[in-house]
C-alpha cells in the first residue's frame, strides 16, 4: 500500500507521497514521485500499484519526454501521452501477469503545467488509461491507501487555500494515514508548485523532522475529544450514561 497526496489550489500545486515499499515481511524505501521540467515545462507524476508496471510505464514516459516532449503543448495532452505508455505496458505484460496471479494495477497522480495552459491542472489517470480531472469542489486526490487522509480534507481544504495552508493540511492528512496504516510511513516526500512558475521544489522529509507534526495532531484530537463533552452530554444522558 502507499500513500499519493495531490492538491490543487488556487495558488498552485501540493504532492506529498510516502517512501515505503512493503513486500511480505521486508520494508524498503522508494521515490513515488517523479518530476518532469523543461522550457515551458512542469510536471509531476504520482503512482500506486505494481512497482515494476510503474516502473517501465515511467521509463516509456521519460523516453518519450526526451524524444517529443516540446510536441505536448497542454497538460492533457501529456496525460493522453502517459496513458498511451501504460496501455503499451498492458499489452506487453498483462498476459504474463495473469499467469503469475497478478493482474495489471496502476493508478497515476498527474500535475501539470505546460506551455499553453494558463494554470496548472491535477489529474486523476486509471490503469484502462481513463482520467477525471480534480475540481475546485473536491480539490485534491489520494491513491493508495485512501481511507485515514479524507476526513480532514474534506472537512477544511478548500480551493482558495494557501499553498501552506495545503500543505499543512497535507501534512497532516499523512499522519492520519501513518497512525493508522503499517503501510505507509515515512521519510515522506512533498513538492510545492506555485502557479505558473514553471518551477517545483521537492524536499524529503524524515521521521525526525515530521515528529512534531505528529505530536501535535496527537494532542489537537485528544483535546478536541475532551472538549466534546458538553455537546454529546444530553445524547449520553438519554442513553443513562452521566458525564
């Protein structure tokens, strides 16, 4: 399982992406994001699924960037390119997969800035090689393990926030995931692009520098659990149960 976190806001783009690689009993660390820039050119990609379908899928990608790159003038068309490399992945290896008891899984984060588009658009891209773009209402994605990061999502990110606003909320939709999850867990990655300036940061995070990020979110949900006392008071009540 991982951990893919993409936010659009009106400023520009977040990615947050956990490291973690678990196969049976051994853990190791790998990137899960990778970045694309050029003249006129930004873009991340973001993958849960199959390592080795990513892999190659990513590697056709890249190769095809170096060759064409400068052709792909809007960010849908970039996503239409990267679809097309994970179909050509499909036919190569599906067949082989089935036979090992696999089956062909690889679902795709895409950000993206280019030359002709006049913002920056985030999109959600399905292993059939299909993609929805994110909307101002629902202004972020997650795949991989997508159940413990939502909740504060949805509850407080809005289009109009702040790229450290996003990020914060980022962050700690990761640790809501990390407390809950033996899958996800740091060193943790998280790129920051401001619109239209055609240039991401990208740092790495470890479980030392995020420390006080969790321990903070550990006192805000234990405080916010005591201060509900008076609220649920009458339905605790009803039900014969004194404060």
């Amino acid at each position: 399982m991982t951990f893919c976190l993409g936010i659009k806001c009106q400023d520009g783009l977040i990615a947050i992406a956990d490291t973690r690689i678990t196969s049976g009993s051994e853990v190791s660390t790998a990137k899960k994001i990778a970045v694309h820039e050029g003249e006129g050119r930004a873009m991340f990609v973001m993958s849960s699924g199959l390592r080795s379908v990513r892999d190659k899928a990513i590697t056709y990608f890249e190769e095809r960037l170096r060759e064409s790159g400068d052709q792909l003038l809007r960010s849908y068309e970039a996503v239409n390119a990267l679809a097309e490399e994970m179909r050509r992945v499909y036919n190569e290896d599906n067949e082989w997969l089935i036979k090992a008891g696999l089956h062909f899984d690889l679902h795709c984060i895409v950000g993206s800035q280019l030359t002709e588009d006049d913002s920056p658009h985030l999109y959600l891209l399905y292993p059939q090689g299909n993609w929805v773009e994110v909307s101002q209402g629902t202004p972020y994605l997650i795949i991989g393990d997508t159940r413990f990061g939502k909740p504060v999502l949805d509850r407080t990110l809005r289009y109009e926030a702040s790229l450290e606003r996003a990020l914060r909320l980022g962050m700690l939709s990761f640790n809501s995931t990390e407390a809950s999850s033996a899958d996800v867990g740091p060193p943790m990655d998280a790129l920051v692009y401001p619109a239209n300036s055609f240039t991401m940061r990208e740092r790495r995070f470890n479980e030392e520098e995020l420390a006080p990020v969790a321990q903070y979110w550990q006192r805000a949900i234990e405080h916010a659990v005591e201060q509900a006392v008076a609220p649920v008071a009458s339905l605790a009540q009803s039900l014969g149960i004194d404060s």
